[in-house]
C-alpha cells in the first residue's frame, strides 16, 4: 500500500475547491451582469418614453422646425406632393395635433391591382418635438409604425416611388395612382389639405381607400398647383391626379 501524504492532498483539495468557488463566481456575476443590463435598458427606454431621458436626443434634434408652407388649424394635416422629373413624388406631410401623439403609421393605400406590388416609399423620415421617430426608412407592402415619444407636430417626408403610370396612348401624359402613404394616428387629426405640384394637373378625383372605390372629380386650381381640401370624415381617401409632364 502507498503512504499517503496528506499535507498535498489537503492542498490539492483546497486548489479544485477554490477553482469551482471561482467558476461558481464568474458564473454568478455574468448572470447578474445580464439582469442588470437588461433592467437598466428597460429603465431606460421607459424613462424614454416619459420624457424624464432624452435632453441629449432633443439636443442633437434643436434642428427640428415645425414650418409648413401654410397656417394649419390646430387640428390638421397638409400634405404636399411634388412631381419630380424622375416620375417620382415628393411627399411632405405636416401634422398639428392637440393632443400628444406616441406613435404614426404608413402604409401604401389600397388601390388598382398591383400597387401594392409596384409602389414603395423611400427616404422616409419621421420627425417630431421629441425626436426622431424610430421606423424603417423604407415602406414596401407592410405597413411601418413609427414611435415619435409624445409630440403634437410631425413633418414626416419620403420619396415615392412606382406611382406614376404613363398613358399608353398620349405622350407625356400620366396617371398619379397615389399621391401619398396612408397615415393613421392616435387621436384622429381634423382636416387635410392635400397638395399636387411639379407639372401640369390636368384633374384630380378622390374615394374612399379601397380597391372598389368610385372616384369623383374634387379640388381646385391653386396657383400653378392643384388643392384638395378633405374634412375630417375623409383625410384618408385616396387622391389621384391626370398630369401632362411635357
């Protein structure tokens, strides 16, 4: 039988004993490490939303400037859309509300078959007094929601692109299958005016946002631009224009 020498196996015990109490604690304050984080991101995006964190947002955001082009009612929205020689639109929608807005959503109207399929809105930006609203810059065939913090003006702007449809019979002729996203908010905004400019409108016809809408002559002649006024029962309808791009 081997002597056993117990001073070194007292000290081996003590070395694999400390290792596991070692482990054990790496383990322990990676899991806590973890909790913590994850409370703290919560804390703060909670404390986010109340307004109490984002001076520094709001810093970097002091560009912001709420100016539509014209006097909104303190319930309204203007959108204005801008035929660009690309056969793109540029929209700009201004927002003014009463009450605090948390969050805005875009989507593509429903319309004649394959818009859904042929029309995208790019380039997006949502802005408010809080900040920048946090989205995708991109709206395809799913609608987006946009988290704005809570602000009563919005400028939201984009580019969109497949709206345009050329006449397959006059050159130069062209149909505006859309002239804007679909925006829903919470609580409803009043009155839209709604803006068609960069060529020549030739009419403009309004219905309700859906694939077997009735469309029916509306607006004006503004100037070298065309206006729609919508009361609060029909912000949402869709507006189409007829446009001579020469």
């Amino acid at each position: 039988m081997w002597p056993v020498n117990h001073g070194r196996l007292v000290q081996r015990l003590r070395k694999s004993l400390g290792r596991a109490v070692e482990r054990a604690q790496a383990r322990d304050v990676a899991i806590y490490m973890t909790i913590a984080l994850v409370v703290f991101g919560l804390v703060l995006f909670g404390m986010r939303l109340t307004g109490v964190v984002g001076s520094a947002s709001r810093a970097s955001h002091s560009a912001y400037q709420f100016d539509p082009p014209r006097k909104l009612p303190q319930n309204g929205q203007l959108v204005r859309s801008r035929v660009l020689r690309s056969g793109a639109l540029e929209v700009e929608h201004w927002i003014s509300s009463t009450e605090a807005i948390w969050e805005v959503s875009l989507k593509v109207p429903s319309g004649p078959p394959g818009v859904h399929g042929r029309v995208a809105a790019h380039r997006i930006d949502v802005d408010g007094s809080e900040g920048r609203g946090y989205g995708p810059r991109t709206v395809r065939r799913q609608a987006a929601t946009y988290f704005v913090g809570a602000t009563k003006t919005l400028y939201i702007r984009y580019r969109l692109i497949g709206a345009l449809v050329p006449s397959a019979s006059i050159e130069g002729r062209a149909l505006a299958q859309l002239s804007a996203l679909d925006v829903a908010f919470s609580p409803r905004g009043g009155p839209s005016t709604v803006v068609v400019l960069g060529a020549r409108v030739l009419s403009v016809a309004c219905a309700r946002a859906r694939p077997d809408a009735v469309f029916r002559p509306c607006g004006r002649p503004d100037g070298r631009a065309w206006r729609v006024d919508l009361d609060s029962r029909h912000v949402r309808n869709r507006v189409i224009a007829q446009l001579d791009l020469t």
